[in-house]
C-alpha cells in the first residue's frame, strides 16, 4: 500500500518485497556510520602530507579497502572501488584485454548467462577486433567444463564465469574453473555481484584473478562497488582523468559509500545466510507442492542461499508480478515485457527454456528483512493469482 507521509512524499507500507536480488533495502547501521562522511570528513581523501580532514578521509578509505578485503583473505592493495559491479566487470575485461592484447592475443571466454555487463562487454570488445566464445550451459545452468578446456586457445587473455547467476541462482564448480584456467595459463574473472558474503569465497585457496563485487546486493549503498586484482594481473586504466585507486580509477573517491559498503560486508553473517536458505527452500517445496504445472529454473541443490526463480506455466510472468504487486508484494519476472530490451530471459533461454518458459518466469530473491512468514503468504497469492489468470489464459485451455 502506498501512503502520504504528509509532506507530499509516499511511503510503501506493508509491502513484502522480494526482489532483493535487483537491490536491498539500506541497514540502518549502514547509514549511521557514512554520515560523518557526508557532514563532518566531507573532504577528498589527501596524502599524509594534507590537511587533517583529507588524511582521515583517507585513513576511512584505507580501512574500509582492508575490511574488504579480509573477507576474501586478500591484501588490501589488490581492492579497488569503483561504482558498482557494472564498472567492476567493465574494467577487468577492458582492462585485461587490452593488457594482453599484443602480448598473448585477443580471445575472451564467458558462459551465455553471464550477466549484461560482462555479456555486453565482451560483445563490444568483438567490435573492437577481439573474439569471444560464448559457453552453452546445461539445462540447470552449469558450464560444461570440457567445453570449457576445448574452449581455451593460446590467444585466449581472459575467461568470465560468475560464481552464481543472478536469475536461477545456480553456482557454479568454481574450484574447477579456476583449476582449469590456472592449468591453461589463462586469466579467470567472476561475477561475485549475487555471492560475495553469501557463498564461501577465498583467494588464497582459488586461483581466480579478478572478482567483481557490489554493496547494492547485501544492504550496502547503491553505486559503489568493488574489483579484486590480484598482485600481478596485467591490467590497463581504461578510465582517463585523475590517478585514483592505485592509478586504475579516475575518478573523486565515494569515501561515504565506501565506508558504507565495507560495514555491509561486516553485517552479513553465516546466520543470515542460513535464514536466507531456509526461505529459499520453503518456497521452492510450496511452490512445487501446492501449485500445478510449476518448474523450478536452475539447480536445486547448488544455488544462491536467496534465490528461488520458478516458472508458472501456462501465464504471462509480467501479470503475474502486476497481480502480486496489487496485493501487496514485489517480484520480477523474465517475460520480455518487463525487460528493457524487450527480448525474454536470456537466462532462462540459455538453460534450454523456450519463449513460454521464460515469459512465465518469477524469480523470489530475500534479504535481511524478510521473514519465513513471507513465503507462506507469497505462495498463497501466487496460488490464487496463477488459478484465476490461467481461468483466462487460452494457453492453458488447449
């Protein structure tokens, strides 16, 4: 329901959103420790030869870099910040072919799943005289990874593999991946946008070389991000202007989000994460129990703790997010309705689903505010929604 809060601005109340997968609500905490860095260390970050509220500027950045980057059991040097998982992917791709482009050749790797700003990115980087192989994945989402091995020539610079898709939540085998990519001597990027801090993910134990992260997708603040470099990795600034971020950013600091981001990492624990399962679980079984014609996209054991995407055959996905979000709920679909480009889930074509599949597409992602009891209620419309428009759907009456 949408109210007035009587100063002519409207508030959402009593609505059960689950589509946190696209962004989450801000902790409060969160807000509580950026704003000194809006009002009282509002300064850009300085040498330690500045003036004071430069240096504690960046004396914020430094620890907010090493918080970070513990949790990967990095070093703190081998984080830049950036303005999101957008920017995080553009530059590892971009920077690392052009790198290695004279020196080794100008072929990338990625999975058909990856999402739009590594698709896209290694789409332009075709335009611009590279190669690029698209992986198929199988009918849960995994890449086959003798296709991969076959995949990788002497001229490949890069293979992009995310560590779990941001539709069907898959994940993928990245140990093997990375093994793979270490034994062909080819540089491995992932897309940790839906599972850094939710899925167990450690540098020193997997050879992957560049990790985009995101603060947007675990009650951080929206744009700003984060790319993990590993010492050593041949890379090239592909953002002129200033000599920010170690000379790979140009580009004035987001010290208040930074702050904001590096205290969202601190808030997520293993408790939350099994939470968060648990609520995946109960709606997938009810789902699958309780409605007929219903097929859940992705694996069922090796996905995202907060992911649950499942097709409602035989109904159009964008009126089924329209119905849910008259009573009270928000969640996205993969109908080509609902997709800017108007083009169907990529994703769900990709794992072997056909224009129906994908239009019929509801995808449940929870986050910290989300309670068991939400599911419970969600299935319960869900239900009553897909009986009444599948009454009306000639679909379903052939």
């Amino acid at each position: 329901m949408i109210i007035s809060n009587g100063e002519g601005e409207e508030i959402f109340e009593n609505i059960i959103y689950l589509d946190n997968a696209a962004c989450t609500r801000l902790d409060e905490r969160v807000l509580e420790v950026m704003k000194p860095y809006f009002f009282n260390i509002y300064a850009v970050a300085t040498s330690e030869f500045g003036y004071s509220m430069g240096i504690e500027a960046k004396e914020a950045l430094a620890r907010s870099r090493e918080s970070i980057a513990s949790k990967l059991d990095a070093n703190s040097e081998e984080i830049i910040f950036t303005s999101g998982s957008t920017e995080s992917s553009n530059t590892a791709l971009k920077g690392v072919a052009m790198a290695l482009k004279e020196k080794k050749g100008k072929h990338v790797v990625a999975s058909k799943i990856e999402d739009f700003p590594v698709l896209n990115t290694a789409k332009v980087l075709e335009g611009q005289g590279f190669s690029a192989t698209f992986l198929d994945v199988d009918p849960e989402g995994f890449v086959d990874l003798e296709e991969l091995k076959n995949a990788i020539t002497k001229e490949t610079v890069l293979v992009s593999i995310q560590q779990g898709n941001q539709e069907i939540g898959t994940v993928q085998d990245l140990k093997a991946i990375s093994e793979i990519c270490e034994e062909k001597d080819v540089l491995l990027h992932t897309d940790a946008t839906h599972s850094f801090t939710r899925l167990p993910l450690n540098v020193k134990e997997l050879p992957v070389d560049l990790i985009t992260m995101s603060a947007h997708t675990i009650h951080g603040p929206r744009g700003i991000g984060a790319l993990y470099i590993r010492k050593g990795t041949p890379i090239t600034k592909f953002m002129d202007g200033g000599f920010q971020e170690f000379n790979l950013r140009a580009g004035v600091e987001n010290i208040p989000s930074a702050v904001g981001f590096a205290k969202a990492v601190e808030l997520v624990t293993e408790e939350e994460n099994k939470r968060l399962k648990a609520m995946r679980d109960r709606i997938i079984d009810k789902a699958l129990s309780e409605i007929p014609e219903v097929t859940l996209n992705g694996s069922r054991e090796k996905r995202l703790p907060q992911n649950a995407n499942l097709t409602f055959h035989y109904v159009e996905g964008e009126s089924v997010t329209l119905h849910m979000d008259m009573r009270g709920f928000a969640v996205s679909t993969g109908s080509a309705c609902f997709s800017r480009s108007l083009e169907a889930s990529h994703v769900i074509r990709g794992i072997g689903g056909d224009h129906e599949r994908a239009h019929g597409s509801v995808r449940f992602t929870f986050g910290r505010y989300n309670h068991i009891e939400d599911t419970d209620a969600a299935i319960e419309a869900m239900s009553e929604i897909v009986a009444r428009l599948r009454e009306i759907s000639p679909l379903a009456r052939k």
